[in-house]
C-alpha cells in the first residue's frame, strides 16, 4: 500500500500553443496538508482541475494512492474549486441535504459536518444572508460530507476576512486527523505555511520546489528566485 494519497508524473496542459502546466511531478503524503503556492496565473488551477477531471491532461499521470486514476476514483475526492456551489435559498442543512441525496448517503451524516464545519447554530439559516466566511465553509462541507480520502482546495480563502481566514485555517488543520488529505492552493505564502506539512511552488507551469515545511526557509525569498527563475520558460 502506497503511502502517498496522490501523485502526478510529468503531468502536462497545453492551450494551443501555450504550456499551462509543464510536466509536473508531485507526491502528497497521505493524511497531510500540502500547500501549492503560486502567484497568479501560475497553473495552479489548471493542475487541480487536471486532478479532479474537470480537464483532461495533453500528458502525464495520475495516482490515486498505487493505481491510475480513474473517473470512480471521484467518489473519494472532494472540491473546492473558484465559488462553492450552493443554493441561497435554501438554508445550509437543506444544501447539505441535497448532497447527502446526490451521494446516496444517511442524513445522519448531516449533522455531522453541521458540527465539522461550525454551522450547527445556523443550520436553519438561508445561505444567502450567511457571510462570505460561513458560505466557504459551508461549501467546504458538501465538498467533504461524503468523506474524501482527497480534499482539493483552490485559494480557499479569497474574499474573507481576517476572522473568516482564521476559522477556516483551524477547519483545514484539523482534517488529517479524520483521514482527509488536503491539497491547499493559495498566492499566499503566510497562510500555507501556517497550515501546510509540505509545500510545492509552482510558477509559469513549471514547480520550482517541493518539500517539507522548514522554519528556517526563507519563503518569500524562495518564491521570488523560483518565479524570476521561470518568467517566460513556456513561451514559444
């Protein structure tokens, strides 16, 4: 059995002519927080779509713990990926009711992420006067209510506030310990490291570093060598 939850071998996404990711290799360790950072338009989403199936690689691999990843290996991934896709008009136990129904599972297990993600006191609440913070985890919980070995999460915490980032943080750090590994995408380099066991740096297409989360790596100045390192590499 494979200790890592997932790898990518020489994973590659071409537009046309334009190389958005350039063969990527990563290994994440399962029950695990790995950051992917990197600046804006760097690939990070693309290789996160890649993953989830949301696009299909020009090249590459994708493991799922010691197999090739197929379209059933879904069912143990969970996404949050741009906006959390939920009803306004419905309160947030009435979406995660209708997850529950799409996956087939007990509506037991909605009081249960209810409790995960915090939201127990405002289960009767419509989604639509909830705050950008409450709406994040709510979409955090449909995303694991079906209880993902995988957790993909994409600039998770855009649009919050300081108190939204802080509660969402707390959320994620705890997740390993439920068997979730989570993959953490951000521009943010203060609040990957905060959370992240490891972290992979990636600019241009191109990751520039992979590797644990060390206190004296100077990240800032890592991030601007690899970034300068990599402006232009994929032009044709």
């Amino acid at each position: 059995m494979s200790d890592y939850a997932l790898e990518v071998k020489d994973l590659t996404k071409k537009f046309n002519n334009q190389i958005a990711v350039n063969q990527v290799s990563l290994r994440i360790r399962k029950n695990s927080v790995y950051g992917l950072l990197g600046p804006n338009g760097a690939g990070k989403s693309t290789l996160l779509k890649m993953i989830t199936g949301m696009m299909k690689p020009t090249s590459g691999d994708i493991y799922i713990e010691d197999h090739l990843w197929t379209r059933q290996d879904l069912r143990n991934i969970g996404a949050l990926i741009e906006h959390p896709t939920i009803y306004p008009n419905l309160t947030a136990r009435e979406n995660l009711n209708v997850a529950c129904t799409i996956y087939g599972l007990p509506k037991t297990r909605i009081e249960e992420v209810l409790q995960i993600i915090g939201l127990e006191h405002s289960a009767k609440k419509r989604v639509k006067n909830f705050s950008m913070g409450m709406k994040q985890r709510l979409g955090l919980g449909i995303a694991i209510i079906h209880n993902p070995k995988l957790l993909i999460l994409d600039e998770p915490t855009n649009g919050l506030d300081p108190i939204g980032i802080e509660e969402l943080r707390a959320l994620i750090k705890a997740l390993p310990s439920k068997g979730i590994t989570v993959i953490l995408s951000s521009h943010i380099l203060s609040e990957v490291a905060q959370v992240a066991d490891e972290i992979g740096i990636i600019s241009n297409g191109v990751i520039g570093y992979s590797g644990e989360v060390d206190p004296d790596l100077e990240l800032e100045k890592l991030f601007m060598e690899i970034v300068a390192r990599n402006r232009g590499v994929n032009e044709c």
